[in-house]
C-alpha cells in the first residue's frame, strides 16, 4: 500500500450557478485527495472533509507547492504517517468570484453558492467516490472566509455536515469589517465600477485596494439588492462615507454570532465545533472567536475553542489541530 494519497481533478459543471450575474465560470475543476488505502482497498468506505479556502482563494491553492510547509496533501500524508489522523477523503471546491469570493452562502449578486456546494458538490462526490454518506462522517474546515462558510453551513445544513473546523473564521462584524470602511470609501471615490474596472485592469495593486474589493466582495454577499446598479448595497453613504444603519443590519443578520440564537437547535445537532484564532490576528478575529464562544456557552452549545500566538496570515499549520480533531470525530481514526 502506498504512504502517500493521491489527487483526483474533476471537471463540474454546475446549474444552480447558471447565469450567475457576475458571469463567472459554471464549469470548475474540484481537486479531490483521495488516501493512501484507497486504491488497495476498493469496498473501503472513508469519511470526507470538505476544505473552504480563505478569500481570493480556491482549492486547487490548498495544493500550491509551499518552500516552507507542505501543502494540504502532503500534510494529510504526515498526518497519517504519524498517526495523528485516520485516512479521510478531502474535497477543494472553487467557489471565487470576480469580486474575490462568495462566502460559501446564495446572493442574487454573485450567485447561489450554498447551493453549488450542498446540492451538487456533496452529492457529486458521494456518487463519484466511496465516501460515507453520513453527516457525521462528512466535515468542514476552513480559513478566513472559508472558516466562516465552515460555521454557517454547520449551522444551516447538519443534515449533511455534522463536524465543523474554522480557524480564523469572519465572525463579530464589527470588528473584523468596520475598520477597512473607511480604506474602501476613500478608495472607491464614490464610483465602485471604476474601481472594479481598475482593479482587474492593473496588476500592481495599492495598498488598501484588497481592503476595498473584500468590502465590495461582503456587500455583493451580505446585502444583494437587484434594484441597485451593481446588484448590492454598500453599507456606507458613497458621498459622505456615513454608515447606512439599514444595509449595516443586513451584514449583521450574516454575523456567526448573531446567528447562533436562530440556529442553536442545528448548533446542538453537530457533532464537534471548532475554531479557534490567532491572539494577533489582524482583524480581530481571535476576540470575535472569544465572543462567539460565549453566545455558544449561553445556549448550552459543546465547542472546543482555542487560541494560539499569530497573526491571520501563513497559519496553514493549524490544520494539523483541525484535521486531527476531525479524524476522531468522524472516526477515521
């Protein structure tokens, strides 16, 4: 049997992002990590994690060749070679957009992306590979923005995932989006079109134009509006920079920890929650993760919540935490 698993690239074409009004591709390639004993054994059966990229990314990034940490599947193959983990499947779906990214959820801006994921992602893979149709042997992991879809679908779908991982994941908006509103009014001076017509024309970027394109990206997500000319609300006054406390509620109606007291009941269902966050993240991520573990707390709600000495960037590392935990949880261990 070989030490080390393998990738499989499938091409998906997708229906429910048909028509997307970004008019961004419907056909995508999802890498798939197929273990070690795979092949070796074919009635085998294997639990599945599914791994959401951070914003800009998509999963075949997971896979990068890295000068100093192994990419996912090399990470996986150490893991298991160590015994830190059972022999799981892993699926890198790619759900970017012109804007940077979907946050994994349905917009009438971007396009149905939950739906990509849960009605034909999912069942595409529990048809094509010989995976555990179970949700407590299907998980969710994932960074920044893919650690928030990992908490969202958790709480949304625990019929089809019933463990879940994020590690830095958006959450507490008011910490983690607030300050770059300012950086996005002045950089979009009062036209966000130009701008999206600037940013993909020109290769070097400015400092604050990746600040902008996430509050761009949020907007097309959180507060999607057809009746506006891009498709979406900003939440701030193009003119005077000042807050529109009407689009703002709508962010927040997004916000993990706002959405724990509609979604406690789903929240009990899940077998494990993770995350966890680092003390110097950037965004306030790690004070956001301490302020959903009290929500979580006050509603009776199991979690394993930690914290670790880090910013928000190069901290694929703690996947090795995540995938572990993940392992027992699903019983691929």
């Amino acid at each position: 049997m070989p030490n080390k698993g393998r990738i499989v690239t499938e091409s998906l074409t997708s229906e429910v992002l048909h028509n997307n009004p970004l008019g961004d591709p419907v056909t995508r390639d999802l890498y798939v990590y197929l273990p070690p004993s795979y092949d070796a054994e074919p009635t085998r059966r294997y639990p599945t994690v599914y791994v959401l990229t951070g914003f800009t990314g998509r999963g075949q990034m997971l896979l990068n060749a890295q000068p100093f940490s192994p990419n996912l599947a090399e990470r996986m193959d150490q893991l298991i070679a160590r015994g830190e983990a059972g022999e799981m499947i892993l699926v890198m779906p790619d759900c970017f957009t012109r804007l940077g990214g979907s946050q994994y959820i349905n917009s009438t801006a971007t396009g149905n992306y939950a739906d990509y994921l849960v009605r034909e992602i999912v069942p595409f893979v529990d048809a094509k590979f010989r995976t555990l149709p179970d949700p407590h042997k299907r998980a969710l992991v994932g960074k920044s923005s893919g650690g928030y879809g990992a908490l969202v679908h958790g709480m949304r779908y625990p019929e089809l995932f019933g463990v879940v991982a994020s590690h830095s994941g958006d959450c507490y908006f008011e910490y983690c989006y607030l300050p770059d509103f300012v950086k996005a009014f002045r950089t979009i001076k009062g036209d966000p079109a130009s701008f999206l017509e600037r940013f993909w024309r020109e290769e070097k970027h400015g400092k604050d134009d990746m600040p902008t394109l996430n509050i761009i990206a949020m907007s097309a997500c959180y507060s999607p509006d057809p009746s506006a000319p891009l498709g979406y609300r900003l939440p701030f006054d193009l003119e005077t920079g000042e807050i529109i406390e009407e689009v703002w509620r709508r962010w927040l109606a997004h916000d993990p920890v706002r959405m724990v007291a509609e979604y406690a009941e789903n929240l009990r269902r899940l077998k494990l929650i993770y995350f966890d966050a680092g003390t110097r993240d950037e965004f306030g991520l790690d004070v956001g993760a301490r302020i959903l573990a009290e929500r979580l707390r006050q509603h009776g709600i199991a979690f394993v919540h930690e914290e670790f000495d880090d910013g928000h960037f190069n901290i694929s590392y703690r996947y090795n935490r995540s995938l572990a935990l993940i392992s027992q949880a699903v019983g691929a261990m």
